[in-house]
C-alpha cells in the first residue's frame, strides 16, 4: 500500500529560479553558479596549461645547453688527437688563410666537418648535433682568430662551432677550441697553407714564447691648445699588431677628449685627443700611445 508523501518533500520553486526540497535536502545549482563554476575551471586550467609550457620551454633550452656541452666534449675529443686534427685542416684539400693581415679568419673548413681520418666525418655541417635535443643543429664549421704564435710558421687559433639559431629555445654561444697551427713555410704570407695542428695541450710553451717576443713601439707628444690631434704608432716592420694602450696625457682640466683605435690591417694604434694638455711637459702628462707587437 503505497504511503502517502510527506508534503515538505515537494518541490517548490522559487523567485530566483531554484528547483530545492523543502527538507533541504538535494540541493541544485543556479544557472550564474554553474557558470561561475565554469569560468573557474578554466582559469585553472588556463594557469596550469601555461605552467606545463613554461616548462616544457625551460626543459628544451636546459637539453640544449646539456648537447652544446656534449658537443664541446666531442670538439675537443677530435682535436686532442693530432691524426684527427690534421685531418680536418687538410682533407680533402689543405686550408689556407693570409697571415698579412691578422687576426686571421680562413672560413669554413675543408670538407665542412671535422674528421676523425680523411673521408670519415666525426661531426658536419647541418648535422643534429645532439641526441638529447632536435633543435640543437650544426650550421658553421670553421677556423677562425688565427695568430701567430712566435714562429714564422706557428700560429695559434680556434675552431669554432655555430648552431642554427632558428631551431632553439635561445641563442647559444658558438662553441671555440683553441688549436696549435703549422704552415708549409714555402707558401705566401697571403696564402698560408695548413700543414697539421696540435691540441690545447701544446699551447703553453708556444703562448711563453709569443709573450716573451712581444715588443712594444710607443710614440709621445706634448699639446696644449683648443685643437684636435692625431697620434699614430706602428708596428716595426716584421712584427703584427698584439694590442693598443696609451692615454692624453694631463686630465686635470675637464675638457680633454680622446679614443684609441687599434688598426690591424694597418698594424698601428691611433689617439686621437681632443682639447689636450700637457702641463710642461712633465712626463706624466704628455700625450702617449704604444703599440704592442709580435715577431711574424
């Protein structure tokens, strides 16, 4: 027999569109707290998607910097071998640059990789650099800042990597090894031709060397007017511009002005001033530049 129902279980509707049971109980929800519900939800979800791509970006450049150390290891690895190192500046023809005018920058290498014996590239031109990351990829192979190292045919540079900037997170450094360089002393100043390099390891000698060779050509002055003047220092012939250092002289008054170029192609340094004094003449106010110099 069926009980009859108790009347403060009836729905009742009210004003604000609420469908409740008078006892209270199975409550239901307004349209607007579905909606504030709703806008909620997906500002979270919003946050929390955002969170996940920062992540994800910060997880590639960390892969990225992890490869580019990965492939400073590998540089080294080939160059620390004399057979391998020599093999990437000779083969398949030997690489050349001019000594005339330096530091020196003789382009891409050979074969555009490095090799581990001639015909067996270790690591080339448009290569994925890494495992770890499919952004990280090679885009230049080259030797570059080529100096001379103390001996006419000895010189020091640098084998430098460059990434595909197009493909990472951020820009990364290009990656530079430091080699030691022989020349065939039968070629031109102009076209010096590789003959075989050495490792990092071979540098200390050879760098005491070119340290202890460096002399230093230094031309003075003694202005004191309104004007503006040029002072040049060059390099003795048979010697290569190292650096440049000098100074205007009396900087008691305000109104000096002056900049020092240094002028490789042209092995000099030049100062220029501006409004010099030199107070007497006394030495430590006399206008000065001295350029620094290497045996070639």
């Amino acid at each position: 027999m069926n009980q009859p129902q108790d009347p403060t279980d009836l729905p009742i509707q009210s004003k604000k569109g609420r469908i409740f049971l008078l006892n209270g109980h199975n409550k239901g929800f307004s349209l607007v707290e579905i909606l504030v519900i709703t806008g909620i939800i997906t500002v979270v979800g919003l946050a929390v998607a955002g969170m996940m791509a920062n992540f994800s970006k910060q997880q590639r450049r960390l892969n990225e910097q992890l490869a580019r150390t990965e492939v400073l290891n590998f540089v080294n690895q080939v160059i620390n071998n004399s057979q391998s190192c020599s093999s990437t500046l000779t083969s398949p023809i030997p690489f050349s640059f001019n000594a005339s005018s330096l530091p020196a920058s003789g382009g891409g290498l050979p074969s555009g990789a490095l090799l581990w014996k001639p015909g067996q590239a270790a690591l080339s031109v448009g290569d994925l650099a890494s495992p770890l990351t499919p952004s990280l990829v090679i885009n230049g192979l080259s030797l570059v800042n080529i100096i001379n190292a103390g001996g006419a045919d000895t010189w020091l540079g640098e084998i430098q990597v460059t990434f595909d900037p197009s493909k990472l997170v951020m820009a990364l450094q290009p990656i530079k090894v430091r080699i030691l360089i022989n020349t065939d002393p039968a070629s031109p100043i102009n076209a010096k031709v590789v003959l075989g390099c050495g490792s990092s390891s071979d540098l200390s000698g050879q760098l005491k060397a070119l340290l202890d060779s460096v002399v230093s050509h230094e031309v003075t002055a003694c202005w004191d007017d309104n004007a503006t003047h040029i002072l040049d220092s060059f390099c003795p012939a048979g010697t290569a511009l190292i650096s440049c250092s000098g100074g205007p002289g009396d900087m008691d008054h305000t109104d000096e002005g002056f900049w020092l170029v240094s002028d490789y192609p042209n092995q000099k340094c030049t100062l220029t001033i501006n409004q010099p004094r030199c107070n007497g003449g006394l030495p430590w106010t006399r206008q000065r530049v001295i350029a620094s110099c290497y045996p070639i």
